[in-house]
C-alpha cells in the first residue's frame, strides 16, 4: 500500500476499510468503494479521492487495468459464484496489483458437529449457517490456476465466545435473517430445514453468556500479486 495507489473495496458495508484506504492513497490516489447497499456511505462519496458505486458485483464490469489493489472482508464468500467475480476482475488489475480477499471458512463449526460435545442451540442455529461456507479454503488454489503469484492463504481459527463483540455482531445477524430461517416454507424450498423459535432464543441467550466458547470459523486472508 501506497500513495498514490487505486484501490476498489469489494463489498464496501459501512465504510471503514474504504475510509482507511481513502488516508492511506491520498489525493493522489483514488478508491472505488463498491455495494449493493450504499445508503451508508454518504460521507465517502463527500471525499474527492472516493467513488462510490452501487451495484451488484456478480454482474458489474470492473473496468481495465484500473486498479493497484482489490480487497473484500466477508463478502465473496456470500455470493452464488464467487469464482466469476474474481475471474471478472483480473482484467482490472495493472501488472504487479495486488488482491486481499479476507473471507472465512465454516471448517471448525462442521469438524465440531462430528465429535465435540456442542450444545443444542448452536448446533440447530449455528453449524448450519457455516456449512454453507465452502469457498474460502478453495481460493488459494484458484488464484495460482488464474496465473497470480506471490500467493498466500493465512488461516486462522476463531472460537465463537459469549459476551464479546463478535457475539453482539451475531445476536444481530440472527435477528435479521430470524424470518427466513423459521419460515419452513420458505427453507424447505431451498432443501433445508426451518429453525425452530425456542432454539433461536437459546442461541441468543449462549451469545450474552461470557461462559459459551465453540469452535466456529475459520479466516481466510488470502494474498496474491498480478504479474
């Protein structure tokens, strides 16, 4: 990272990575902060060095040869294909660009379903949200097949705690998304099962409890460099 670089935010949420990039490029520098949603990102599109772009990443055009650095938290790992983005924005990359894709793997939560004594709740709530995150511990790999260098897979497994500000970042996502998976209807038309409401709340009440640990995620920060 430096002065002067062009950078594009994959999935830009509230803000505060495009915002450090904004400081760190300078005004000679620029950053495309890039969502779905970007009713949050009012004060960036106030910055001379920022462009803000609302739009979906599966079917936008990343432009050529445009950008020294591509960065996503959190957020391939979400889409349909996520391997389509990614071949979609290697053309918008300069030689010697460099990508960090910060995405996480459901690999601790499914290796504790099969042994580890888990409590119900999470087992209901919790497993099935991260045996849908297959992605991440592919991406190494498909990055060396697309020609990138220099490439790099740190992984790093985190245990979901009680009572910490990932617990509060989860009692809230369990809120919103709470509608769609008790609704077993609408779950069973995507071949799974509806969550039922008593294990909602006890998965609620283990994220206030500082004694709850389970081994959850796993964080790909996967780097690599364009040649």
């Amino acid at each position: 990272m430096a002065r002067g670089w062009h950078c594009i935010e994959l999935g830009a949420g509230a803000g505060s990575i495009a915002r450090w990039l904004s400081d760190a490029v300078g005004d000679s520098g620029s950053v495309t902060a890039v969502d779905r949603d970007t009713s949050l990102l009012g004060d960036l599109a106030a910055r001379p060095n920022v462009t803000v772009v609302e739009g979906d990443l599966m079917t936008m055009s990343f432009g050529s040869a445009c950008f020294d650095l591509a960065h996503s938290r959190s957020v391939l790992m979400h889409l349909e294909d996520p391997d389509t983005v990614v071949e979609h924005l290697v053309p918008a990359l300069r030689p010697g660009a460099v990508v960090l894709f910060e995405e996480t793997d459901g690999e601790p939560a499914r290796r504790a379903a099969t042994g580890a004594e888990l409590p119900e709740p999470f087992r209901a709530v919790m497993v099935p949200l991260a045996m849908q995150w297959t992605w991440a511990s592919t991406l190494a790999t498909r990055l060396v097949a697309l020609g990138f260098t220099d490439v790099h897979d740190d992984v790093r497994e985190d245990l979901l705690r009680g009572a910490t500000p990932a617990a509060t970042f989860w009692r809230q996502t369990l809120a919103t998304i709470r509608p769609i998976v008790t609704d077993g209807a609408r779950m069973q038309s995507v071949g799974r099962h509806a969550v039922d409401d008593s294990s909602y709340d006890a998965m609620i009440e283990l994220l206030m409890n500082p004694a709850f640990a389970a081994p959850f995620a796993a964080r790909h920060r996967v780097s690599a460099r364009r040649p």
